[in-house]
C-alpha cells in the first residue's frame, strides 16, 4: 500500500459507463466542474488559464473486491497559489464518484485495508501529516499517527498489525552552528565531500528513513528507525517515492530500496540494491550482493548487480521478490529489466531477457505471472510475462514471451488489479489523466472518469498525427504533429519545433502542465515533436545511441522532422521557432549556433550551456560522465574530448536569433549559472534576448502564478517573432 475523450483517440466507450460529473456526500452534490467562465466558454480556446482550471487526477487504487476505485482529485485557486487535493470514490460499473474527504484538508496516498472496508490516507487536518483512516461506508475518519512534525508517507501492512512511515532524522552535523554552538547566528555549511546539494536542496545531515511501528487499537505508536544512524536516504533522493518500498503479506519482512554509498562513491554510482528487514529479529540483509550473505550458501549464485535495482513487490506467496534492475552502472536511462529474486533457492532471474524495452509499475498475478508497463513505439502500454522457474540448479531463467496486452495511441501511466479487473492512470496529448477499466483478457479499454468535462466540451483541441519522418542515416523515425484547432491546410501556420529533455525521455501520448503540445497548438501553432535518437521505446540501441553523441544523430534528427513537417505548404518556413527544457534547452542552445537559419525565434529552459562549467556545477556525476563520457580534463578519452569540443557555448559567434531564457534558482540539476552564462553571451554580442529567472523554482516550474507568468512570457515570445 502507498499513490471526455474525442473521436480521435480512437478509444471507445462502454454505453452507460461514462460518470456523470456529480459527486455525492452526506446527501449533498458536489459538481466535479472546472469553472470556466462565459468568456472562455464563448472563446473556446485552451489557454494557460483553462489548463490551471482543470482537475488533476492523481494516485488511484482498485479495491480488493474490485468493484470501487479511490483516486486523489487536485484544483487548483490561482488567487491563493496553491491547490487542494481531496479523496473520491468511483463504482467501477459505472456511477457518481463520491467525494470523501473535505475541503479543510488535504488528503493525498490513499490505499484500502485488507478487508476493502476502510481506507488509508495522509491528511494535514490536524495541522501537519499524519495517517488517517475512514470507515468506508459511514465517511468517519479518525487520525491514526500522530508523529512529531509528521510524516512523509507510510505503508501499513496487510495483516494491519505493522506499519512503517517516513520521517527525516538528523544523522550528520553539516551545520555551522551545530558544529561551533558558540557561533549560532552563523549561516554557514560545511563539508569534506559530495554530494553538497542533490536536485533542489542542500545537504544538512539530515536524510529519510523507514520507521517500523505497532498498529494497536486504531493508532500507531512511535516506530523503530530500522536505518538509524545510517548516512543515507530509503526511499532514495531526489524523489523519495513510497513505490520503492514493500510489505510482504504476511507482514513480517519489509523490502526496501537504497544507495548506501556516500560521497563521491555516491556522486558517480547508480549502484542502489534491494534490502530485506526482518521485523522480528531487526535484521537486514541485501538481496542484490550476494557475497554479503555469506551464512547462506544459496545467494552465492546470484550475479552481482551493480546498477539500479529498485521497487520491490513480493509474490502473494511471499517466496519471490520482483523488482526492476539495470545492468550497466553509472548509466540511469539503462534498460529497466524485470527480475524475480526466489528466496527458495537463492536464484536471480531476468524475465524480460528476450524484450527491448523497460518494466515498470510491477503488479503479481498470483504466483506464476507478472504484468507490467512498458513505453512501446511512443506509447505505454500494459504488458503481462510468466514466472517459470528454471531447470535444474540454474540461477536463469529461459527467455520468457512478454505479451502486450493492451494497444493504441495512449499512455498508461500506473494501474492497479484485483482479480480479473484492472484500473489504471491513462493519458493522450488531448486528454489529462482520467481512470479507465481495462479487461485483462481483451485489453479492451472503458472510461470511467470525466473530471474534466467541461473543458473538452467547451475547448477546441488541435489534430494529432502520427507521423514517419525518413532520418539522415535511413532510419525511421515517429514524430507527433499537433495542429492548430480549426486547421486550414489552405492556410499558412508558424510552426515548432519541440526539444525533449532528459535527454532519455520518451515524446509518447504525454499530458504535461509546464510543456502541454495542444496548449502551444490552440495559440496558432504546428507543432512538431520528434522521438530522435536517445529515446525509450525503439529499442535499447535507438536509446543508448546519444550517449557521448549530444552534438550528433539526435540533432541532426531534429532538423529532420522540423525540415520535413516545414516543406507542407500550410507551414510558413519563415516562421519557425525552437523550444525546449533541460536537455531540450540544451538542444535549444547547440542549435543557436547550428540551424543554418531556420529558426526565428528560440526559447531555452533550463539548458546546459557549457559542458566544462556544468561538470563541475552539477551535483549526480553519473549522469555527466555518462553522458559527456567521463570529466573535461581527461584529455585521453576521446568521447569525453568530442562531447566537450561541441559545448554549446562554443558555437556563441554564430548566434543570430532572438532568445528567451528561463531558469530557477534552486536548479542544482543543471544550476541557473548555466543560463546566466548563455543570457550574458546572447547580450554582449547584441542578440535580442530575454531571461526569466524565478526565485522560489528548481527545474521545473510548478507554482500556479509562476506557471502563468512563465506561459505570458513564453507565448509573448513567440508572438513577437514568429507572429
């Protein structure tokens, strides 16, 4: 335990089986609406503000029965900056979600008890987060922990007699005025090694740790931290995600994931492992080292795993542990393997030997299969592999077939099973998430969810289509290209072209709120979103491919999709921009110096500017050496040598074209200095350029003012030079 479509989508509907958008409680009727005011309903046109207006679905779960299904609901009041998240209830048959908690809280992680009675959850009524749980058929809730400064997530085991929760504990003096108590108006930090600050914060000797505790009589007493005075983080920084860790059903034994590495070890290593805690006798041992169990003979036969191994799920028999594990150290965007640990015999098996592409979200059907999601063809779809175990002594498993059951131009983001139904998060570029059933046997697909109704009856979306884009070195290539709503094709449009980031993020049937394609459309844009070359779900080859190659194929793959879309006679090449975040503004950057004038207009957020700074400045030293392939001062490694020679900053005398800029402040990621540096460059040498900096964002933006300041600018921006 932890967290209405158009035509297009090509996803039908059950007759009788769409929601109503009403919600029932106490007898009273709260409308599920996104406020959109005469106005925008007579515009009809999907602007930041409708965008900041709709119903932000979040984590869902099926009921053991199968036949309801909780969800969290957020909306957001942009006067206040903030949003509020309340718990619903969906008949999965079909009828008015309930509402089940209210507007004085914030309720968030549901997740059902064993007998699907009751329900689990964490709200901020009392003041700071702590577990509550509400009797399902009556609505009482009662507070169940109640834990100094509160908690940050927990998991309560299925016999409910256990439950462990989240809570940071201090471990390591990094404070100068813990370290000199004289000097307490000091500000200062210190440190004698990495990691100095990971993703938006600064290391303070302080880090997460599991607590086990006593759930007795309707309340959790104060737990064990079974990590105590341990130097690192379970869940692991920077996302602290509960999914990392696992109860068995018995609730005798907890599963979790770690890097227990510090220092520059942990900088440069992505060498984290599943850990096994026995409640009874307080021990923990690693699932993943074999050599570091040396009382049992068994564990001698697994490989050692020197890459990710994270999120444990064990069998419903308790003897397995599935979990997804990469092979190659250093490298985060490596194959996400599905493994299965047998605690019989020791064995370590790769089920997804035969199958190029990642496992996620890890659910057990019954004790012989597993079913799974994984990004095919720039989509998610939900997959299904059988347990067999091997002959003989053989810690291997045979290639095993991976069934893809569902299909269609849609993501699947999570599901949930119970029995023979399924539940899960579903999402297209026209459509944000909405919950849909779907038949394990058929994959067909049901809507049950509607929560934003009313913007898709009164807002126009744009056409998306599929298309095949021939790349420079003969390859294929899928590209998505979002129209404008009302598209002429006698007409004549500007058009984008979208930069991903990550870089090894996939351009699928994504729904985003900072970089939403069908928003950039209903302003009067193509847009123009290419899967280039170091992207999942073509193959690990297609993915690997851009690693130590920045400058190469993926960017010459941009230029193809935009140059190919740009030859159709409604795309005026005289007005074609260029945008994207992280390694997208990156892309943004290199491509300044390199587009053989194309491009009218750019806008970078969050871009890595100069290679030899940004190894120095960011904080996960994985990710650069392999990315970069290895540090600037390695002058024998000719990778490295190539990606440092094609730093963006390096091509600045070719710049031409008016630039905006948007960074945070507390980007430890890829740190606003980057795009301090690229403003100052654009500036001095008289490129029009505009940067946006905000004080209180790291790499995204996700404030609601700041997010409508960013679209204004961003918007504006292109309207001035493109328009």
């Amino acid at each position: 335990m932890t967290g209405t479509l158009k035509s297009w989508l090509l996803l039908p509907l059950v007759a009788g089986v769409v929601l109503s958008c009403g919600t029932k409680k106490n007898n009273m009727t709260t409308k599920i609406d996104n406020g959109l005011t005469p106005q925008e309903k007579q515009e009809g046109v999907f602007t930041p503000e409708v965008m900041w207006k709709m119903n932000r679905i979040g984590s869902s779960a099926l009921s053991p029965d199968g036949a309801s299904v909780v969800f969290a609901l957020t909306k957001y009041d942009m006067a206040a900056n903030k949003g509020q998240t309340a718990l619903y209830l969906s008949p999965v048959e079909g009828g008015d979600p309930v509402m089940l908690t209210g507007q004085e809280e914030n309720a968030v992680s549901p997740s059902w008890s064993a007998d699907g009675g009751a329900l689990w959850y964490i709200s901020d009524r009392s003041g700071s987060d702590q577990l509550w749980k509400m009797d399902v058929a009556t609505g009482h809730a009662v507070q169940v922990s109640d834990i100094a400064e509160g908690i940050a997530g927990y998991g309560v085991a299925p016999s409910e007699e256990k439950a462990y929760y989240l809570k940071r504990v201090p471990v390591e003096k990094r404070l100068s005025a813990d370290i000199y108590p004289d000097m307490a108006a000091s500000k200062a930090r210190i440190y004698d090694d990495l990691m100095a600050r990971h993703w938006d914060y600064w290391d303070e000797g302080n880090y997460m740790h599991i607590f086990v505790a006593d759930l007795k009589d309707g309340k959790l007493s104060e737990g064990v931290d079974i990590m105590e005075g341990e130097p690192w983080d379970a869940p692991m920084a920077p996302y602290f995600d509960g999914s990392e860790i696992a109860w068995n059903h018995a609730g005798t034994q907890l599963a979790y994931t770690c890097k227990k590495m510090t220092g520059v070890e942990y900088a440069v290593s992505t060498d984290s492992d599943i850990y096994l805690y026995d409640v009874a006798s307080g021990e923990t041992r690693n699932i993943c080292k074999g050599d570091e169990q040396p009382l049992d003979p068994r564990l001698k036969r697994m490989p050692v795993m020197p890459g990710y191994d994270k999120y444990p799920v064990f069998s419903p028999d308790d003897k397995k542990i599935a979990f997804r594990s990469m092979r190659r150290p250093g490298n985060e965007s490596d194959k996400d393997r599905l493994f299965v640990w047998n605690s019989e015999d020791g064995s370590m098996s790769d089920l997804t030997a035969g199958f190029d592409y990642n496992a996620s979200n890890v659910v057990w059907n019954g004790n012989d299969e597993l079913w799974f999601i994984a990004p095919i063809a720039a989509t998610h779809q939900i997959c299904k592999v059988p347990y067999r175990p091997a002959a003989g002594d053989r810690p291997h498993y045979d290639l095993l077939e991976v069934v893809t059951v569902t299909s269609g131009d849609h993501d699947i983001n999570a599901f949930t099973r119970a029995g023979d139904r399924i539940v899960a998060e579903v999402t297209t570029i026209s459509m944000a998430t909405e919950l849909f059933g779907i038949d394990p046997a058929s994959g067909a697909m049901t809507q049950l969810t509607d929560v934003n109704k009313e913007v898709y009856d009164n807002v126009k979306m744009g056409e998306v289509r599929k298309r095949w884009v021939k790349t420079t070195d003969g390859k294929e290539m899928l590209t998505w290209v979002v129209l404008p709503p009302d598209f002429d094709s006698t007409k004549k449009y500007p058009a984008l072209l979208y930069c991903q980031g990550g870089p090894q993020s996939v351009v699928s049937q994504f729904w985003s709120y900072r970089w939403n394609l069908q928003l950039m459309a209903a302003q009067g844009y193509v847009v123009v979103a290419p899967n280039r070359r170091g992207l999942p779900s073509f193959g690990q080859e297609w993915l690997d491919q851009i690693s130590g190659d920045y400058s190469g194929q993926n960017i010459r793959d941009y230029l193809s999709a935009i140059d190919d879309v740009a030859s159709e006679p409604w795309v005026d090449r005289n007005r074609l921009g260029c945008v994207g975040a992280s390694y997208g503004g990156y892309s943004v950057f290199f491509l300044a110096g390199n587009h053989d004038k194309r491009f009218k207009a750019f806008i970078a957020h969050c871009g890595i500017f100069d290679f030899d700074s940004m190894y120095g400045e960011t904080e996960e030293l994985w990710f650069v050496n392999n990315d970069y392939g290895g540090p600037y001062w390695d002058k024998s490694n000719a990778v490295a040598q190539r990606s440092y020679a094609n730093s963006p900053h390096k091509f600045v005398d070719r710049w031409d074209t008016p630039i905006l800029i948007f960074t945070g402040e507390k980007d430890f990621r890829i740190p606003y200095t980057q795009s301090l540096e690229a403003f100052t460059a654009a500036r001095v040498r008289g490129i029009p350029a505009r940067l946006v900096a905000f004080e209180n964002e790291a790499h995204q933006v996700f404030k609601p003012q700041n997010s409508l300041v960013w679209n204004r600018e961003f918007f504006g921006w292109l309207d001035k030079y493109l328009k």
